[in-house]
C-alpha cells in the first residue's frame, strides 16, 4: 500500500522526528518562529509517555533540559535568536559536562529582538561560539521538511553516542513552509540509545573513559538508578569534582575536544550537486542551499558550468569538501541570509587557492535564485 | 525537468491567503503532486502585508518560493509594490480585486484583470472574509493547476464544519468568475 503523504511544516516535522527518535522530555519557552515545535510537543508527547514543561524563561528551559538528560532521558528544547542567546550559559554547562541534549534554532532577523517573523541565517556563528570558552559543539542545518525530520533524529543520535549537544539550526522559512511528507516506518532510521555504565556504582566515575566501548566517549550513567556522581561547570576530574590541577585541566578539555574530531566523519554530512565538471562552486545551506541548487540549473541552461556544496553539519565543518572544490572552480560564491558568516570558514578552507564571495541579504527576504545567478554572471565575466 | 506552477496570493493579514495557500497545496499533494507552500507575514494579526506562495510540480521543488510567478493575486494596495516587481513574463496572470485595489499600477508584464472577489464575497455570500475561497475558485479555474474536484474536497478538509455549503457556493462563485475571462 502506497503510504499517505501529508502536508506539514517544518516545525511539525521536528516534533514527528524527535517523537521518532524517542524524546522523552521537553522544556521550552515559546517564542516565534519556533513556537510550534512546544505546542506540537505539548499536544503529542504525553501520549508517548513523555513530559513536555513550559517553563518562566528560556535559561530554566535549557537547565531543565540538562537535569532531565542526567536522568537518562533524551531531552529537547526549541527557541529562536534571543532565546538561543540566553541559553547559551546552560549550554556551556551541557557542553563541558558532555550532557546530551538537542536544541532548536530556528533563526529570525536579529540582531536583538530583531525582525520575529522575518527569515535569517544570522546564527550560524553564535550556534558554534554563542557560549564562552573552548568547547565541542554540533550543528545541522537541513533544507527541506523531509530532511528537518531525519536530521532531528541524527540530531538526537550524535548527541546520545557521542555525549555532546547537538544544535539544529532551521531558519524561519523551513520551519514555517509546509511541503510534501511521508513519514518513515518505525526501523526505517536507525535510533541510537546512549551507553550506560559498565561499573558498580561505588566504582563509577562520570568521564571516566579508561573502560569506555566508545574511546574518548565516558558511558553515562542515569540520576535516580543506584549511581551517584558530581557535576559542575568549574574544570573537574574524571570524577567530576572540581580541580585546579593545570595538568588535569589541560587534559580534560583536549579530550572532549579531540572527542569531536575522532567522530567527525561520522557526523559530517554534505550534498555534493553537479560539481564533476564544476567551474563555479557554490556553498550552502538551509533555505540558501534551495535557491542555489535551483541557480545551478538555470545557470547550465546559459551555459555555465556551475555546482552546488551544500552543508548538512555546519559544525564540526568538513573543510576537505572545500579544499578539493576550491582547486577546481574559478571562485566560490557563498549565499548567506547573514553579512557572511559561514564565509569565512570556506575562505579558511579554500586556502587562498580561489577567490570566495558572498552573496548576502539581511532585508527579511529569502535569498533569490537571481541573486546568485547575477553574481556568479558578473565574477564570470571578469575572467 | 518538468515546469513548475508557481502561484502567490497577497494581500494582508485577515484576509485568509495562508489558508488558501494550504488548501491550494493540499489539493495538488491529493493528485498525487508534490507542492511546497511559504508564507511571509507580521508581527500584526491584521492589516499588515502577507502573502502566501504555493509552488506546484510533478517533479521536485527545488526551490520552494515562487522564483518566477505564473500567477499573481492581489487583493490590497500595500502587496502591489513589493509582490508584482518580479513579473517578467506576458503570459503571467495578474488577478487584482477590483474592490479591496484601489490604486492599480502600470505593469510592463503580465496580463491583468480587476475582478470582484470582495463585492461577490459581501453581495452574493453575505461574507465578506470568503473572498479568498472565490478566488482559489477562480484560480483553479483559469489555471488547472489542479481538478475542481481536488480543490473542492481540500476546501471542505480545511474550513470550520458548518460553513461546507457556504465554501462550495463560494468556490462556484469563483469558477463562474474564471469564465468570464477565459479564452
């Protein structure tokens, strides 16, 4: 039987795909353009024996979020820029301690309370550095209502396997579009459960890693079930309590950070699109990523060979991907709903090997597949 | 790669152009088609500028906003501007209310009719706020872009029980409004 497909936004596909991945607890604190996401989970998680929580404000969302998650319990939030900027402290907190736990962007004009309704890709850098410090973060940036639901579950498996919070990045016009949806069977994605301590509780040490399946990865043991164990946001020891032993400090923050690059290749993800025989390579993501596919083809129609890199992970960011486009194309144009910012990642992983450019709009319009076409016509005839 | 239908209703807030634009999209998924449907509103419940855009395909929607319009409908002064300077072919529709418009521009593309969605909503419904189910009618009647069928059963999937007649006579309404500019 042919399954039903339905027509959904972008917001009801993250609830359907945190439901997939087994969410079992959400704090939030609505604000626009996520607001959706707390009132589908509001409505749907109890029957699946969840429990979603309004709470006062977006920085005891993300706490509650991180209490729940040391309860063994996949844990989620959904905000937008100014609520993501308040979230940031906690999610140092989630970072450092290796809590896992999914957040939701979804990006509006900013800065500040900025423009509620209108679109942005604006937090692309905050998503990675918003929060103070050296620390492991991951970010997704999907494109379409079928991708938000399969990478909200990715979202929720790299975060249980590898202990880190995962960031999905959506920007207002994926969250609100509604398009065509069928939704997986159960077993059709694979759903990942975090590892559980292989120790008795009197011997447990939360980022212990000595006896880890996953190296670098400590097994995470759950509040409420016999295991007793101390965090905090000052630098600690394997046993979780605070140090100022430089030689410890040192060695703790390399190994969540080298965590990160150990798993890197399982988390990166990117669309490669007519580059075999690119001369001009494009570089996006999110909504930037439709308008430029679609200025790949109309471009090709004028006879410009162009190509399309899109960025699934933003962060960690594959910079392999660039460097091999960036010795093959003439330049790389780089669309950004933002003043540039993942620009500045590409030009780092082009190496001054090709020219880069951005092409930009902060006017809450979503970028046009003309706007790029137009750029990429005008550096072409420079050469 | 097949030609995509590309259709933006604008107007303001109150008007019902996003719930037109889902039915207009739910009626294509039901043949079988796939749509993409975007919306832009404010930060108002009323009377700001809004727009909604339902693109069309047999094939994949690449990009999901309207890049090049096939139709245009506009049914207040304050989407003229910003919603017809993208018209860059002849054969583009432009449907303006003749009662809600009342500065009509000078396009240099696309073919432009006045026609009354508003005045029919109010003197032959008695519902002034149905005009956006009169002209989903229209538009379906002057596009195909779906049967008359898909978007009569989509309408009756999406509006309050109760009002199912009064949607049907609005949609009827709208269908009589095509033939009267068709060709």
């Amino acid at each position: 039987m042919e399954k039903k497909a339905l027509l959904i936004s972008g917001n009801e596909s993250c609830v359907e795909g945190a439901l997939y991945a087994g969410i079992q607890f959400f704090a939030g604190y609505p604000i626009t353009p996520s607001s959706e996401i707390p009132e589908g989970l509001s409505r749907k998680l109890p029957k699946y024996g969840g429990v979603m929580i309004q709470m006062e404000d977006e920085i005891a969302a993300m706490a509650a979020v991180i209490g729940a998650s040391l309860t063994g319990k996949k844990s989620m939030t959904a905000t937008s820029g100014p609520g993501f900027s308040l979230k940031q402290e906690n999610l140092g907190f989630a970072s450092f301690n290796e809590i896992p736990c999914v957040v939701v962007d979804v990006m509006r004009g900013g800065p500040s309370t900025g423009a509620p309704t209108g679109p942005s890709q604006g937090d692309v850098m905050q998503a990675r550095w918003g929060t103070h410090g050296d620390h492991p973060i991951v970010a997704l940036a999907p494109n379409s209502i079928p991708e938000i639901f399969t990478e909200t579950v990715r979202a929720f498996n790299i975060s249980e396997k590898y202990r880190v919070p995962v960031i999905l990045l959506l920007d207002e016009i994926i969250a609100h579009m509604r398009e065509r949806m069928v939704f997986p069977e159960k077993g059709e994605l694979e759903v990942i459960e975090r590892t559980g301590p292989t120790v008795p509780p009197d011997q447990y040490k939360p980022f212990d890693v000595s006896n880890s399946p996953l190296p670098l990865v400590p097994p995470m043991a759950a509040y409420g079930t016999g295991y007793r164990f101390h965090v905090t946001g000052l630098n600690h020891r394997i046993d979780g309590f605070p140090t100022n032993n430089g030689e410890i400090i040192e060695k703790e923050l390399h190994r969540i950070m080298e965590k990160i690059d150990l798993y890197k290749k399982d988390m990166f993800r990117t669309e490669a699109y007519m580059l075999d025989d690119a001369e001009v390579g494009i570089v996006a993501y999110g909504s930037s990523a439709r308008a430029a596919k679609y200025a790949v083809n109309e471009l090709r129609k004028q006879g410009i060979k162009a190509g399309m890199l899109r960025y699934v992970t933003i962060w960690p960011f594959e910079e392999n991907a660039v460097e091999k486009l960036a010795q093959k194309v003439k330049f790389i144009v780089v669309p950004e709903l933002n003043m540039g910012q993942l620009i500045f990642e590409v030009e780092r992983a082009a190496k001054g090997r090709t020219k880069v450019h951005g092409v930009n709009r902060v006017n809450i319009e979503i970028i046009h597949p003309h706007d790029i076409m137009e750029k990429v016509k005008e550096l072409s005839h420079g050469i | 790669m097949s030609k995509n239908t590309e259709i933006r209703l604008s107007g303001e807030g109150g008007q019902g152009l996003i719930l037109a634009g889902v039915i207009l999209a739910s009626a294509a998924l039901l043949e079988g088609k796939n749509a993409a449907q975007s919306q832009y509103y404010g930060p108002e419940s009323r009377g700001g500028i809004s727009k909604s855009e339902v693109v069309i395909s047999d094939g994949e929607i690449i990009y999901p906003e309207v890049a090049d319009p096939d139709l245009v409908l506009v049914l207040s002064d304050v989407a003229t501007a910003p919603y017809t300077k993208d018209i860059r072919r002849d054969d583009t529709l432009v449907l303006f209310d003749s009662d809600t418009v009342k500065k009509f521009p000078d396009l240099k593309h696309g073919r432009v009719y006045k026609l009354p969605f508003t005045m029919t909503a109010h003197d032959k419904l008695g519902k002034p706020f149905i005009a956006n189910i009169i002209a989903l009618g229209t538009i379906v009647g002057l596009t195909d872009v779906v049967s008359k069928e898909s978007i009569e059963k989509a309408v009756l999937a999406r509006v309050p029980r109760g009002t199912e007649e009064l949607n049907k006579t609005a949609l009827l309404e709208g269908f009589e409004l095509a033939t009267t500019i068709k060709k």
